[in-house]
C-alpha cells in the first residue's frame, strides 16, 4: 500500500502523523510511504530521517493526497485537505465529528473510508489511539491553568502549591477518566489542593484506594459540582463520552457563584466542551473571559509538546496502521471488531452511531459498512 503523510496545516499543529520508525516499519512490511517536506519539522524529525527510513519525501500535499492509498495524519483534515479525498481513499487520524457537522458533510460527501483514533477500542473498553494524548493533555492541564491564574495574564494571582502560612490554589477536576487522573496527579504534585469529580463509584472507589493521599474523590452530583465549582480557583473538565459530543456539566450562570479571576482549562474541547461558554481557542491566543473567569480552550493542546506526543502517538498508532496497510482496511476491520469501532465515514455513509446521535444523521452500522 502507498501511505501517505501531510504536513499538519491547523494552527499551531506541530506534531506529525508518522514517525521516521513507523515509516521503517511500514517499509520494511512492503509498502511505500510518501511524507511531505518539513512534515516532522516541528516534532525534531528531518526529511533525511525518513529518507534513512526509507521513505519518500514528496514536494506538496497536493502530490501525497493524489498519491496515497491510505492518508495518516494526527488531527481532522481541515477544508483545504478535505477537497483532496476521494473515493476509495482511506484516512486515518483523530476526527471528532460529532461537534463538527462541516467536516462530517464533507467527509460523507467525498466518499471516503475514515478512520478515527479517538473511536477505536481494547479489550478492556479503552480506547488507546486517545489514550497517550489524554495522558498528555491531563499532564499539561494543571501546567496552563497554573500560567493562567497569573495575575499577568489575567488570573487570581494564585500560586498552585502556596507557601508557608498561605493555602495552595483549590483545583478540582471534572471527569475521574484518563485526562482527570492525569491531572490530578501532576495538580497534587505541584502542591495543590485537588478534588476530583466522577460519577461512576468504582472508579471513585478506585482513585481513592491508589491516590487517597494524593486528591479527595467526590461523586459528580449537580449540588457537589455546583458547590466545588463555586470555591475553586482552577476548574478543569476532563469529561469522555466516546465519540460523542461532550456534555455542558457548568453553566453560564454558575461562573457568577465562582471567584473573580478564577481559571477553567476545557480539555474536552475537541469534543465540544464541557463548560457552556467554552469556545475553541489556539496555542497562539489560548485564553478569552468570560464574566470575570478565564477560560484556557486550546483544542490540540498536546501539540504544544509536539515530540513527546509524537511519538507518544505513533507508538500506539504503529500496529493499526501495519494491519490497515498489511490486509487493506476492510479485512483488518473484519479480523478486528476495536478498530471496526474507528469506522466513522464509509462510501457517503456515517457509520459512528455517537456521531450520528449528535448531528442527527441516520447511521449505517460498521458491520453492514463491510459488506459495501
């Protein structure tokens, strides 16, 4: 198979979606890999580095759309990259479609098999193509909110962990799942006074048995949120429903219950938001108020680590990759029902119920999509 590998074109998007050892991998399985000049620039890769590897390096992203079989990038096509896909085409990245009604028309209107990341599974109900960059994302949410509550950048002036004879910030985080643990670890780490909100008790029961030092654990009722909300100074959504958009769990009007210069950092923002005045935001503009409360809204926020998560990402994409290049999407889909569950788009039909729900779209099941 012919894999192919633009260059990132969002703002501020610094990772790449194959790495120089994946382009190995996928060469010495028998297949060719076309990268566009500077694609790994920004996460340390050179173009001498995948020619090592034994890829091609291609002039424009033009020539690797027209080319490729199978196209493998990190975040959704943006329009100028959709007007590129074709039928028959396989695309393989992070998508979510289910806030995105634009590139959802489009993506069916092209006639394209998409893949998405954010939907594939495990046997364990995982979903480890997100996993490493919710892990990122988690690490780095308690990091921003920290730069946020700056008075410089408009913030309480609050320092995370305090000092002697001054209490730490108050940060609770919304979400017990990947990001919420990750965050709250890293939260607690730089000294602050961190609860976290879940509404599921055995995972409850489980972040206090492994952190109970570390972080409190409070079932996410709408009295415990609105209560938590109201006297934190850093509030950070960390809330998944697997494809699907995420739910509006703090209103407007419950910034006014929250302290002047307070700070929120919505992590699930590539999913909608979890906060009703969330907006997407940038790496270059990260932050907007709203009624006297910061909102951090970046919505690749792992790309501001672009090799770490790189390579984080290409580590576990790896394996998928080889079996959609090795046996063609629909056999690799057959032998393995968790990547048949990253079937968004087939042939002009939605195939992600989640999505569809969202969008309010009719859904073709993945399984019927094989047989297309």
């Amino acid at each position: 198979m012919r894999i192919g590998c633009p260059k990132e074109i969002k703002p501020q998007e610094f990772r790449v979606g194959v790495t120089p050892d994946a382009a190995r991998e996928a060469v010495g399985h028998g297949h060719e890999v076309l990268i566009e000049t500077g694609a790994g620039a920004g996460a340390g890769f050179t173009d001498e580095d995948y020619v090592r590897a034994g890829a091609r390096i291609v002039p424009t992203a033009e020539e690797v759309f027209a080319e490729a079989e199978m196209i493998v990038k990190v975040k959704e096509p943006q329009p100028a990259e959709r007007r590129r896909l074709r039928e028959g085409q396989v695309l393989f990245t992070y998508l979510h479609l289910a806030p995105d009604p634009e590139q959802t028309r489009d993506l069916i209107a092209s006639g394209v098999t998409a893949i998405a990341y954010e939907t594939v599974t495990d046997k364990t109900g995982g979903l480890p193509l997100l996993a490493p960059m919710s892990e990122v994302a988690g690490k780095l949410a308690p990091q921003v909110g920290a730069w946020t509550l700056q008075k410089a950048n408009g913030g309480r002036g609050v320092l995370m962990g305090g000092v002697p004879g001054v209490a730490p910030a108050r940060v609770v985080v919304i979400g017990g799942g990947v990001v919420g643990t990750h965050a709250a670890r890293v939260a607690a780490g730089m000294g602050a006074d961190v609860t976290v909100l879940d509404r599921s008790l055995p995972r409850l029961r489980y972040l206090d048995d492994v952190f109970g030092r570390d972080f409190r654990t409070v079932y996410a009722s709408a009295a415990a949120t609105a209560e938590l909300v109201a006297g934190a100074d850093l509030v950070i959504g960390a809330v998944l429903i697997p494809g699907a958009a995420a739910p509006k769990l703090v209103s407007r009007a419950q910034l006014s219950t929250m302290k002047p210069g307070a700070a929120i950092v919505d992590v699930a923002i590539d999913q909608g938001g979890c906060f009703e005045t969330s907006r997407p935001t940038t790496h270059q503009d990260p932050i907007y108020e709203v009624d006297g409360i910061l909102h951090y809204c970046v919505a690749n926020m792992p790309g501001a680590v672009a090799r770490t998560s790189t390579i984080a990402l290409g580590n576990a994409t790896m394996p998928f990759m080889l079996a959609l290049a090795d046996k063609g999407w629909k056999k690799a889909c057959e032998d393995d029902p968790h990547l048949l569950n990253g079937l968004n788009v087939h042939r002009g039909k939605l195939t992600c119920y989640a999505v569809g729900k969202a969008l309010g779209i009719d859904v073709l099941s993945p399984q019927l999509a094989l047989k297309l």
